[in-house]
C-alpha cells in the first residue's frame, strides 16, 4: 500500500474508482480538481491509496482563504462530497485520513469534510484519529422513479401557483449560452450575497471556470430579454445535479419567481439526461431556525442529515479566527 498525491495520480486508475464507487460525486473527479486549481486564489490536492495496483480510496481537498486581512484567519481545507471510496472497511481510508491530516497540519487551521452521503460506516476511523462529527442537514430530491408531473406534485401548492403563473406571464429557464450571460448572472447573484447572505461567495473567475468545465451547468432565467435569476450547477452522470448557488431578482414583478424557475430548470435538465438526483445542497444545523432550509423543502426532497467531519489543525487561530472574522462582518 503507497500513499500518492497530485501529479503521481492516474487519472486512468481514478476514473475507474470513480465508477466503482458507491460514494461518487463531481466533487471527487478529475475534472473538479482541474477545474478548481483555475479559480484566482484557491487551489487543490487530490491524495490516493494504491493497493495492488489499484486505487481504494482517494479525496480531493479544496484550499481557500478570504481576502485581505481576513486571509490569515481563514485559510482551510474543504472536501465537498466526501471521500471516494472501494471499500469503507479497509485500512486503506485511516492511511488516507491521517496522511491528509499530516500534510495539513501547518497549512491549514482546519480540515472538514461536507457529506452528501452517509458516511456512517467510517464514523469511527474518523473519531480515533481526532475528527469532530458535526449534524448537517441536506435536502435531497430522488428522481429514480419520478416524472415530471409526480414531482410537481410532491412541491407544496403555492411552490406549483407560483412556477405556473411565472410561465404565463412569459418567463423562461434556458441553459446560458455564452459568458456574458454568466457574468451577468454572477452579479445578481453578487448583489444578493451583498444585501442579504453573510458568507463568502468566491470570485467571478470561479463562475466563468465552471461554465467552462464540462461538469458545469448554467441556467438563466429571462423575461423580455431581461436576465432576472438563474442557477450555478455541478453534474455527474452517475450520480445527479447540484445546485451551488442560485438567485432571482425578487421584486422584478409580483408575479414572477425567478428562483423557482431556475430550480424547476435543474430539474428538468435532471429529467431530460437520466439523473438520479436534484442535491440542493445544504440546509442548516438541525433544531436551528433556517429559511433556506424552508425553501429548498417546497421542491418536493426529503431532508437527509449526512453530517460533517471538522478537524482543527491550529485551536488558537481556529478561535481567533471565528471571533474577527465575525466581528469583521458586522462592519459592512
């Protein structure tokens, strides 16, 4: 069993761990890894397991920082996903999560891994190497047996009004058709991170890169040529579409929902190329008050709670990192 990361990595061998996998997401893919060391100001790793000339278990870890003076207080690595797996019983996955650990240890002030699967069965090798298990909720929509019309209908009565009455008055959802469509949609979604949502959102360059990536999917969603909403997605044909960021202009026209039109375009895109699955991608800590969470329900998913894993490299600017970097938020 060797330890390989980076360019000592096959792709041949990890494309084919990729179809194996029960645990398969974009996330862990070549072209994720690829894509993400093109973005300004981030980068990524990819560390395997060989055994007997094959690939058991392989992560992809995402490094990012904030701008600025916040850069020091936030540097950090995150797996979207979670590992790709061949077997969760192999000794295999402590090599890889204690390597991992290892080669972070001064680099990084934290470790965590965002499931969108139950990683139960690993629950352990994580806990004896020192990892927190944190609740998470996700919403998930499972299309495997599902047209069109029993989704519909599985979404709460004003979420069907509301689409089928932006239909008529004549919105549409598309895919994007060229970059300036994707640059317009990155600033409205700009201006609703800026007046509304307290996170980070990452730069322009992230979006064009992943309209370009063959993982990407853009949707827009237009009335009188008027671009008023839209979704950044990621897809895998394996295992279905994820909805990284959507937006909508909300006081456009009273009856219109930008928003849900961008949805209903996942959707259907899902539909139309066999997906399994619409992932929406996050919804809140369990028992706390979240209105993303509300909404994201209104689509007919189930809430899953896939948890995450935090491990923290250094406790002291972990700390300090969370007490400035809200109080720098208060300041805008």
């Amino acid at each position: 069993m060797r330890i390989i990361k980076n360019e000592e990595i096959s792709v041949e061998k990890w494309n084919k761990l990729l179809e194996l996998s029960i645990y398969t997401s974009p996330f862990q893919s070549p072209q994720y890894y690829k894509f993400f060391n093109t973005v300004d100001g981030f980068s990524a790793d990819v560390f395997a397991i060989e055994e007997d000339e094959e690939y058991k278990t392989l992560l992809v870890i995402t490094i990012q920082k904030e701008k600025g003076i916040k850069s020091y207080f936030s540097r950090r690595g995150i797996v979207y996903g979670g590992p790709l797996l061949l077997d969760s019983k192999s000794q295999a996955v402590k090599s890889l999560i204690d390597e991992v650990t290892r080669f972070y240890t001064r680099k990084v002030i934290y470790l965590e891994v965002r499931n969108n699967f139950d990683f139960n069965c690993i629950y352990s090798i994580y806990k004896n190497s020192g990892w927190e298990y944190h609740k998470h909720n996700n919403v998930q929509l499972d299309l495997s047996s599902l047209n069109l019309e029993e989704i519909l209908a599985k979404m709460k009565y004003n979420r069907r009004r509301e689409i089928n009455i932006s239909y008529k008055e004549g919105a549409v959802v598309s895919e994007a058709k060229n970059e300036k469509e994707v640059v317009l949609l990155y600033e409205n979604l700009k201006e609703l991170y800026k007046e509304r949502v307290n996170v980070p959102l990452p730069p322009k360059s992230y979006f064009i890169s992943l309209y370009e990536s063959s993982l990407g999917k853009v949707f827009i969603v237009k009335h009188d040529d008027n671009l008023i909403g839209g979704a950044f997605c990621l897809f895998s044909k394996k295992r279905g579409i994820y909805t990284l960021y959507y937006t909508g202009n909300r006081n456009y026209h009273k009856k219109i929902f930008p928003t849900h039109l961008a949805i209903m375009g996942v959707i259907k895109f899902a539909l139309n190329n066999g997906l399994k699955m619409v992932d929406f991608m996050g919804a809140g800590k369990p028992g706390v008050d979240y209105g993303v969470r509300s909404f994201k329900l209104q689509f007919g998913g189930d809430l899953v709670e896939h948890g995450r894993y935090l491990k923290i490299l250094n406790p002291f600017l972990y700390r300090v990192g969370k007490i400035g970097l809200n109080f720098l938020s208060k300041l805008k």
